[in-house]
C-alpha cells in the first residue's frame, strides 16, 4: 500500500512547486503531497552567503527540515555566462541589486553584453538540488547539480518560465528557454536535470 508523504519545497516561487509536481507525475510519483514555505509556520531562514549553489541548497533544506521535520528539498539556481566569468552565478536573483527583479535583472546582463560578439555569449544556467530527510534514526542529506549549455541572445523573447529565460537560447535551439512549452523545458532545463538525478530518493520517501 502506497502511502501518502509530505514534501516541503524551501521555496515561496509556485512556479517551482508546478515544475517539480510536473517531474514527479512524470516519473509516475503521485504520493508525494507538496507543501512550500507559505504553507507552513514562519521560522528564521539563514541569508543565502554560500559560495556555491550547493552550498545554499543545503543551507535553505537544512533549515527547512530542522524547523519543520519535513522531508525538505531546496534548490538554488542562477545563470554562469562564460563572458562575465562566471557571473552573475549564486548573485543571479539579485544581480540588479535587489532580490527576484527579473526585469532588472535581465536588462543589466543585457547591457553588460552589448558589445560582446555572438560567438562569446555563451552560458550555463545551473541548478543545485538538497534533499534533506529522515531516514535510519538520523537526518539524510542528498545534493545534486544540472547544468544547461546554450548563450544569452541580444534581446528577450518568450512569456514563459522566470528570472533569465527570456534570454537564455538552449544549445541546439533557435527558441529562448521562455518560449518553450513547460514540458519542452521540464525535459532539458537545468532544474529539470537535477530534479532527475532525486527521483530514485524522492520515490523511496513516497
């Protein structure tokens, strides 16, 4: 008999909730019930200072777990342009300057690449993926990383998806990341990769 588990997402972005349910159902894990930070009771989140997307993907699961008992996964995401070395990288959701402007932040790359030629725009958007659980008397932790090759174009294009997809060209596609249908990204996104890689745990806990 199948039981019926409750997955906290580290997360308040319901668009993440939706492209991990999308993963799950297609995975054909069904029991998981997902919770996000909005549905349970406020508790201290540590600022995200780690150097690495990892890093702060375990930070925000460890958290999450520790205050909840939850099974919690977190994700921290961003966008490694190869012409800024590496950056806007863990500093992608506030790169403007303020935390989750996407539009700011999308124009400030834009204009820091203007003069860049087509052939050095290229990019990886990047996904670290913490799962936090209890399992054989003690916390469980499990970290995980995808990674999506392609370059940023010269303008935005698409209405779909969130922070840097409008801008983001996948290798091997003439469409930005936001003009793809959410399966089309589900299938090769970053998130999508990482999600992948936590299925095996994430049916073991359903």
């Amino acid at each position: 008999m199948t039981s019926v588990t409750e997955l906290l997402v580290a997360s308040r972005n319901r668009k993440k909730l939706a492209e991990l349910r999308r993963v799950l159902d297609a995975a054909g894990i069904s029991s998981l019930t997902l919770l996000s930070l909005d549905d349970v009771a406020p508790f201290d989140e540590a600022p995200e200072t780690g150097a690495t997307f990892e890093e702060n993907a375990l930070s925000k699961a460890r958290d999450a777990f520790k205050a909840t008992g939850f099974a919690s996964v977190a994700d921290d995401s961003g966008l490694e342009v190869d012409a800024l070395n590496g950056m806007p990288g863990v500093m992608s959701a506030r790169w403007s300057g303020v935390h989750g402007e996407d539009a700011a932040n999308t124009a400030l790359l834009l204009a820091q690449l203007r003069d860049v030629p087509d052939e050095r725009r290229g990019a990886a958007f990047v996904s670290a993926c913490a799962l936090v659980y209890e399992a054989d008397g003690g916390a469980q932790e499990i970290v995980v990383r995808g990674t999506w090759r392609g370059s940023i174009a010269r303008e935005a294009k698409g209405d779909g998806g969130f922070g840097y997809d409008p801008v983001f060209v996948p290798e091997g596609s003439s469409r930005t990341a936001a003009e793809l249908t959410p399966e089309e990204k589900d299938a090769v996104s970053h998130r999508g990769r990482a999600l992948a890689l936590l299925l095996p745990a994430l049916a073991k806990l359903a």
